[in-house]
C-alpha cells in the first residue's frame, strides 16, 4: 500500500469521474457541495471516533472505504466543476503536490471534527477560493491517515464500476437507479 498519488493516477480518477458526470444532465455546483459534505460526515460516521461506549468503535473496513469512496466522488465532482478544463493540469499537479507535502491530517476528534466542518462550510459560505484545493484533496489525506491511497482509489473505482452497472441496468434493477 502507498501514500502517494501520482499525477497519472488523479488524472485517471477524474476522468473515470467526468464520464460518470457527463451522464447526469441535473448536475449542479450547489447539489455537489452538500453531498460532499453529506458524504464527508456519513464516512466520519463509520469511524465512530464519537461512541465512546464501544469497546471496538468504528464499521468494518469495507464499509468505510466505500464511504469514503462516496466522498471522494464529489470531491472529483467539485474539482471538475469549478476547476476551468484549461487550468485542470495545473491544478492535479498542486494537488498532488499538497498531498505529498501534507500526507496526512490528525485523526478525528469530536472537536476536531467540528473545525473541519467549519472549515469545509465556510468555504463555501464566503464563496469558492484558490484555497478550495485544501478542500478537493481532504479525501486523499484523510486515506493516508486512516488507510492509504490505494485502498481509497481501488474502493473508488469499484464502487463507479458499479454506479455505472446500475445506470446501465445490469445490476440492482428495479431500485431506481435505471
């Protein structure tokens, strides 16, 4: 397992996410932002750093790669929705950069918690910023702590496989998706 993300492989991320996005036609920067943070606090919740009456706290693995995946999603969603297509390169590449250079963030706290939501909020609150790229990259340096980058990229890929499939119809029909 590795805590780095090469330019390739965030390249590689955001077109399997352009693909997705360029099949949904009601897609908008507002709808983005609260999912994102939707998503953002359905994964905290799958640590329960919070519930301190359990012995063992947090969901198995696989469920919070999957929803970390989710988060990821919409961050990918948000950098190519904000991000000009002639400035997309530059920005992997700081990107990437601020990934190497930051690697991880502190794990998850209940006060901590509740900065970081400031944080991801406020952002858009005052209006999107060149500092919303501290924002696009939390779901790769929240994987370094927690995990690492491959785990979250491999969960990432599996689970657009499969949104994929069930807009396609050949999985989960008759659930809404078609």
């Amino acid at each position: 397992m590795t805590n780095t993300l090469t330019i390739d492989q965030l390249q590689e991320l955001l077109q399997i996410q352009k693909e997705f996005d360029d099949r949904i036609p009601t897609r908008n920067l507002n709808d983005t932002v609260a999912s994102m943070i939707i998503e953002f606090v359905e994964w905290i919740n799958t640590l329960e750093f919070f519930k301190n009456w359990k012995k063992q706290p947090g969901k198995p693995l696989d469920t919070q790669l999957d929803e970390i995946a989710d988060y990821l999603a919409f961050s990918l969603q948000l950098t190519l929705t904000i991000v000009d297509e002639e400035d997309l390169e530059e920005t992997t590449e700081v990107m990437v950069d601020l990934i190497e250079n930051e690697v991880t963030l502190p794990k998850l706290h209940s006060v901590y918690f509740v900065h970081v939501m400031h944080t991801l909020t406020e952002q858009f609150v005052k209006g999107i910023d060149n500092s919303i790229v501290q924002v696009l990259i939390m779901p790769f340096l929240y994987a370094n702590t927690y995990y690492s980058i491959d785990p979250l990229t491999d969960a990432y890929k599996k689970k657009m496989k499969r949104i994929h499939e069930r807009l396609h119809g050949t999985t989960d029909a008759g659930k809404g998706y078609e």
